[in-house]
C-alpha cells in the first residue's frame, strides 16, 4: 500500500495517553483587590485552570518563579518589585487611562499589560496556553465519503482505534450530526460523557484538558459524538473553539465529515493537516466525489484520496486517483461492514490483524514517522 507523502510540517504526536494524570500547572495570582481577583478567577475557570491566589511574592512552593504564568493586580506591583526576574508575568489592571501602569510594569519586568475588561478574552487565552502547554497539536485527519454510504465513519473510526493502539492520544470527532453516531459504531453509546449538545453552545476558547476529560472513553479513544435526541446544530464558532481544544493536546485527532460544506464543516476543514476523501470504485461514485473535492479543496489544501473496490469494468484505484487528479493513499482491503455501519459486533478496525486494520496501522506508520523523528 502506498500511503502518499507525509502530512505538512509542523504537525506532530503529542504526549501518550497515559500522562491525563500529570498535575495540571496552576498560574499565580498577586494581588488584594477582591473585585479583580473575582474577575480572575472567572477567567482562570474559563480557561480550565485552578490559580493559586496569594497577596504578595509567595515564599512557599511553587513560589514565584515555578508556575508557568504569574498575574500581578496593579494594587500589588509596588509589593512584588524586587521578585526575582522572570518570563511569563502580567500586570493587571483596570484603568484604562492610566498613564503610571507601564512604568510600573517596567519596574516590575512585566511582560505585558492586559486591561479589563476589554482584554478578558486574551487573557483566557494567555492562561489556557499556560497552563496547558503550546508544544506540538495534534495531527489531525479528516475522513470524507465521495458519495453517501462510502465508509467515511467506518474508516474514522479504524483509524482512531489504530492510532490508540500505536500509543497516540487519540480524540475521535464526529462531524457528521446525521451519521447516526460515532460512539454507536465503537459500542460506546452507553458511556457516561458528554456529547455535542453540551458544547453546541461553545464560543471563545475550551480548555483542552477539560474536554478531553468530560468525553466518553471507548477502547482507548475519546469520542465526541451525538446523542440520540434531536440533530443538533453545531455553529461555527463552537466547531472552531472545539477542535483547536482537541488539537492542543497533542497526539492524533480523526474527524469524521459530512459530504455537504457549510460553516462548521468549513472551521473543521481548516485545522485539519489532511483530508482522505474515500471513493468507492464505480463512475458515479468519481463524479460525486469530484464536486465534493472541488468544495473542501476551496479551504483544505492538503486532500488525498482512498479508494476502495469492487471495480467498475476499467476502473482500478490508479485510474479513479487520475480523475480526481489527488494524490492516491491507498486501496482499502475489501472487509465485511466497511461500507455500512453494523449494530453489532466489534468496532471496524479493531481487529489489528485484518484488512483494515493493517491498512490504518500503515497508514499511521507512515504519517507519524517523520514527527517522530523530530
């Protein structure tokens, strides 16, 4: 199998899957001024951090120079002038005409100055990136079918499962409000977790942490998918906010996609390092896939495609790869419950010995590798 050329630079696996237990950074607070601290601590939930909040230069572990961001109020400058020197510090104010606060910040060796509350959500931001850690994202991968009932959620769903089993964090997103569920297809309906609905709300950043913690975990892999009431309409800004969550701790992320291209999709499609658009071997099916990889390719510069049989007379994956004029990943093996999903049995893909698993943990050997090496 040929799995095509890498994805862009500057992807990359991130922390294993093991590692959800490492105590999360908290940031520091310096200051007496109850309203600001009630203003930062908001922030600091906002962004899924838990500060510690103290009135002047701690002395005490973690102290002053070991959090990864330290948040001085402008009513404790004076007090921590003389602390140690060191990245990562912020004054705070709430003045916005205040013409002393940059000299204080100065004498201080503030990084910045943020104003609330006009820069609250720079600041959630700035905290979030803290706490969280700006290392590699996620590589993340979209599935797409050329035409209905091609596999898409079948195939992301093999992946997903191949990437765990390789020791990636893996996050599977369903994409799909009317693909029936991804956490059906992995028999993980019944696990306790959140689902889209609870996010369909989403706007400015989600803690990656808090995200990954809240959704149902099934054979290794955490799913964000649909529950069983109502379609839910999931708005741009939610898809954005919630996949740059999934992206920012590190491993893999596998999104499932619908065919049609509207706001949400198109905030998936523009995170995304590659897209696999999977074609079933027949002429219609070539043709659907054509004005499909004419509309994500308006936003997704990397797609490639998947191509899998039975053949059409004169058709081979080469052949309908030429069409599309997109780059060939691969021929997925013929296997039973690839082309639909089953409601019973084992996941697709989880068996690591057959067809389609192998196809997937090739297709991650390759993809991987030179992130790895890096």
């Amino acid at each position: 199998m040929d799995t095509g050329p890498g994805p862009q630079a500057g992807t990359g696996a991130g922390p294993r899957a093991g590692e959800e237990g490492v105590r999360q950074a908290r940031p520091l607070i310096v200051t007496e001024d109850l309203v600001l601290l009630d203003d930062l601590l908001r922030l600091c939930a906002a962004a899924g951090a838990e500060p510690d909040v103290h009135h002047t230069v701690p002395e005490r572990p973690p102290g002053w120079s070991d959090p990864p961001l330290v948040l001085v109020g402008d009513d404790a400058a004076a007090r921590c002038r003389g602390a140690t020197r060191r990245p990562g510090v912020l004054l705070v104010h709430r003045e916005a005409d205040d013409p002393g606060v940059w000299r204080r910040a100065v004498e201080l060796g503030a990084e910045g100055v943020l104003t609330l509350p006009g820069e609250e959500n720079r600041l959630v931001d700035l905290i979030a990136d803290a706490v969280e850690g700006t290392g590699r994202q996620a590589l993340t991968v979209g599935v797409i079918g050329g035409r209905g009932g091609a596999g898409a959620s079948t195939l992301s769903c093999a992946l997903a499962l191949a990437a765990a089993r390789a020791g990636e964090r893996t996050l599977l997103l369903d994409g799909d409000p009317l693909g029936g569920g991804l956490d059906v297809l992995l028999g993980g309906e019944r696990v306790e977790g959140r689902r889209w609905p609870d996010f369909a709300a989403s706007k400015g950043r989600v803690a990656g942490a808090a995200l990954e913690e809240s959704l149902p975990s099934v054979r290794g892999v955490r799913v964000l998918s649909w529950d069983r009431g109502d379609p839910v309409r999931v708005p741009p800004e939610a898809m954005r906010s919630v996949l740059a969550a999934a992206r920012r701790r590190g491993g893999v992320v596998v999104v499932d996609l619908p065919r049609h291209v509207d706001g949400a999709v198109t905030q998936a499609l523009a995170q995304l390092d590659v897209g696999l658009l999977l074609v079933p071997g027949e002429l219609r099916a070539v043709a659907a896939a054509h004005r499909v990889a004419g509309a994500v390719g308006t936003v997704l510069r990397d797609l490639r495609t998947v191509v899998r049989g039975p053949y059409a007379p004169g058709l081979d994956e080469w052949w309908i790869a030429d069409a599309l004029r997109l780059p060939l990943v691969g021929e997925l093996p013929a296997e039973e419950g690839l082309p639909a999903a089953g409601d019973s049995g084992p996941p697709p893909g989880a068996d690591a010995r057959g067809g389609l698993g192998r196809f997937c943990t090739a297709f991650w050997e390759r993809v991987l590798a030179p992130e790895r090496a890096a």
